[in-house]
C-alpha cells in the first residue's frame, strides 16, 4: 500500500497537513506530486491585496491544525513586495533532493517551515540551495539535479494523478492499493498526527466523506 501526497510547497494546508505527512511516513511509502498551484502564469508578486487575501487564510489554518506561522512570515515576507511567490522552484527543489537522497519529503517539510514561519523567500535558488545544505545535502549534487529537474512534466503528471483520483485540490491524499486508489479524508485528523499514523496502521478502508475537506484550489488558495 502506498500513500499518494499530491501537495503544492505554497498551499498553507499542506503546511498544515505537514504533520500528517511526517507521521504517514512512518507507517508506510508516501510519494510526493507536486501540483504547481502557482506556477507558470499564476505565480505572483507579493503585493497588499495577497496578503490581505492570505492572511485570513492562513489564520484559520493555524487555527485548526495548531501548525506555528511566524512574524517573519506575516509582518515580513507578506510585505515584502519584492518577493515572488512561484511554486516551480521548490518543486525542483523536491525533486532534486529525492532523486539524490531519497529526502523530498524532508526538504520539502524543511521549505515550509522556512516560508511560513522564517519568512524565507523559498522560490530563490540561493534559498533553496542554502536549505538543501541546512539538511545535509551535498551541494553539487543538488545544485546539478535542480538544474536538470523535469519540473513542468511533473507538474502536468501531478496534475492528471489528481484528476484519476477524484481530488479537488491541495493537499490531496491517495492510497493505492493493487492499482486501485482511494481518496483519503484528512479532515479529521489535521492536528492528530498519530491517530492518522494508528488509523493508517490498521490498514482500515479509506474514508470518503461528502463534506468539505479544507484544501487550497488548484489555482490558488481561498479563504
């Protein structure tokens, strides 16, 4: 069985679901698909009106999942009209870690600390390469697999793996089993990491449910 994590390194519920990723990779494979929320043309400047649009947002996420934001995120990066949020990098990022050290998913929760609580600017090469040596990856080797990181083809496979498995948006989570996926319902486990782990551990049939799951939308997250 494995657990599929489609996730973007921008959506403020993934940070929020970091937990949950950290406790699953105890239990079992989880496979990271980054979605590209806001690459490409929906990158953005950082300007008033996103903050303003984000800032709710991410209030209620830290709200509900108990994951810290810092000042240096809301009353540093979110006015600091000089940074770009794009979601292309540190997707490469990602995929340059995992593919020289299997650690994706470690650096991946290592980016969304630095942008949410550190204020880092994470879509900065310099910034991805300076957290990439903070978890001990050699430099080189990383610098040369981010180069060479097929990242808008990944994005496109992130893209139509959500579409076969039914999700909406980011995070989304998927168990595969025999070829077969199942939408896994977070909802009630944000904030309970090791009652994921546990549910997980008694190999239960996925839940489905047909209330909202909080998410960030393919484009974008909305408070």
């Amino acid at each position: 069985m494995t657990l599929h994590y489609i996730y973007d390194p921008l959506c403020g519920w993934c940070y929020g679901a970091k937990p949950l990723v950290q406790a699953a990779q105890g239990v079992l494979a989880v496979i990271a698909h980054g979605g590209g929320m806001m690459s490409g043309a929906s990158r953005q400047t950082v300007s008033p009106k996103l903050r303003n649009y984000v800032m709710p947002h991410d209030r209620r996420i830290a709200e509900y999942t108990g994951q810290p934001f810092g000042e240096a995120y809301f009353e540093g990066l979110l006015r600091d009209e000089t940074a770009v949020f794009d979601s292309t990098p540190p997707i490469a990022a990602v995929l340059a870690a995992e593919q020289i050290a299997g650690r994706g998913l470690e650096l991946l929760g290592r980016l969304q600390t630095a942008h949410y609580v550190e204020g880092r600017r994470i879509a900065d090469e310099a910034v991805l390469l300076e957290l990439a040596n903070d978890i001990g990856l050699e430099s080189q080797a990383f610098q040369m697999a981010f180069k060479e990181a097929e990242t808008d083809r990944h994005i496109k496979e992130s893209r139509a793996l959500l579409a076969k498995v039914g999700g909406q948006g980011f995070p989304t989570f998927a168990l595969e089993q025999d070829g077969q996926f199942t939408l896994v319902d977070i909802g009630p486990w944000l904030g309970k990491p090791q009652a994921f782990a546990q549910w997980l551990c008694q190999s239960l049939p996925a839940q489905t449910s047909s209330a909202p799951v909080p998410a960030c939308g393919i484009d974008g997250c909305a408070p």
